[in-house]
C-alpha cells in the first residue's frame, strides 16, 4: 500500500475509537498476550535506548507515536529534550496530544516522513511499529539519515515478516501488512544510506500456535540477551534495529 492509503486509513477508523484511551487499551493491554507484548517492548526501549547517556540540549524525532505510549518513556527519561512527533494521520497525532498534554518541549507535525522539511537535524530518532507501512523503505532511510546529525543515533522497531508460515497455515495477510521487512534487508538498506553499527535485536516473542503469554515471556527472556539470529527470527514477532550516523 501507498503512504497516502494508510494516512486515509487511520483517519477514517480512528475517529471510531472516541472513548479516551481507548485506541492505547485495545493495542497494549487489552489481554494478557498484548500485556506481554507491552512488557517486551518497553524492556527492549529500556534498554536499548532509555539507558543510553545523550548529551545536552538533544533533539529528538519520533515517528508515528500514536497514542503517546512510549512517547511518555522518553519524555520520563530525557525531561529537558526538543521532541518532534511526527505523523502521517491527523487522527493519530490528535491521539498523542490527548495522551501528552501541554508541554512546551514537545511539538505535534502532521507530514509524510519522506516529505517532511524540519527546521534543523536530530541526535535520535525512534519509532516503533511504522516502518512496514512506509512503502519505500530506500528512501526511508536516507531520509533519516539527512535528519540526524553527524554521531547521531536511531532506534525502530518494526514487524517480522512470516510471510511463508502464514501461507503454510493457510493465512493471507491483507494488503496492508504486506509492507513488512525482514532484519538482513533492512540492516543492508540502512548500511547502504551510511549508517553504521547496525545490530537486529528481538522484541516481541510468540511460540507459534500455542497462544500462551507465560511460553511467550519465557521466549523473551531467553532472546533478549542476544542479537537477532536464525533461530529467534522463528519466534519474534517483531524486532528492533539500532543505527549509528558516522
């Protein structure tokens, strides 16, 4: 799909979820297998970039922050920052600014990311979960790397691509998730536009089949002591990148 289907997509289906919070509960917490997901993801945030030591003043951009979920993390974690958020949707950015609040470090832009001209470059970039609607992932990561300044670093975390599994069992993702891009192509996608120590690292983890929140902590606590390998590739349901501009 195009970028301009998915922004008419979240703008129409969104304004359906009008209960606040809404959108945020029924994406993270509305079971105890999304619970789990949640738990994964803000482990491999917590690590990967909250405990990370950034200099003063830092800029940072974040793509598609949705209902503000872990725009509250780096808010927590980095007080004094310059925070773009940027999205595609009105809808979702209107979601991010219910959820935030007022707060003069932060700044609310409705562009497409391979549009978008902002005033001045970034020292961090992260988004969760974006990616794989974007459909030219190319220009997707030299965009970002024009963004970001010279030592400036990245964080995504996007969906893993099982699409043969799918077909095995019988599934067919709908056009909308057909965006998806496996940890080696996009590793080579990002070298390819300049960055540097790029490393894949397992986020959410699902045993196929069992449906079980307990067999899926117990995959993440295994996995995420390690980089992404053959074997957790089979298990993780989404992963995370990370990215360093020279």
């Amino acid at each position: 799909m195009k970028n301009k289907d998915i922004k008419d997509w979240y703008n129409s289906v969104i304004p359906s979820l009008d209960t606040e919070g809404a959108y945020e509960h029924s994406r993270w917490f509305k079971d105890a297998i999304q619970r789990t997901g949640y738990e994964q993801t803000k482990e491999a945030i917590t690590k990967h970039v909250l405990s990370y030591e950034l200099h003063d003043p830092l800029r940072i951009l974040e793509l598609g922050p949705g209902a503000g979920t872990w725009t509250k993390l780096l808010l927590k974690r980095f007080p004094d920052a310059y925070v773009d958020l940027l999205d595609i949707s009105k809808e979702m950015l209107r979601r991010s600014q219910q959820a935030i609040g007022e707060n003069g470090h932060v700044h609310y832009n409705e562009s497409d990311i391979l549009e978008w001209k902002p005033e001045g470059k970034y020292d961090y970039f992260f988004s969760s979960r974006v990616l794989e609607y974007i459909d030219d992932k190319k220009k997707f990561c030299e965009k970002i790397q024009s963004l970001l300044e010279p030592k400036g670093r990245g964080f995504l975390i996007t969906k893993m691509p099982h699409y043969h599994r799918e077909r095995f069992l019988g599934r067919r993702k709908s056009d909308f998730h057909q965006g998806q891009i496996a940890p080696a192509a996009l590793r080579d996608t990002l070298k390819k536009a300049g960055f540097i120590d790029v490393d894949c690292y397992p986020v959410t983890m699902v045993f196929p089949l069992l449906h079980s929140a307990k067999a899926n902590r117990l995959l993440g606590r295994v996995f995420s002591k390690f980089t992404l390998g053959p074997i957790g590739m089979l298990f993780a349901e989404s992963y995370a990148v990370v990215f360093r501009k020279p």
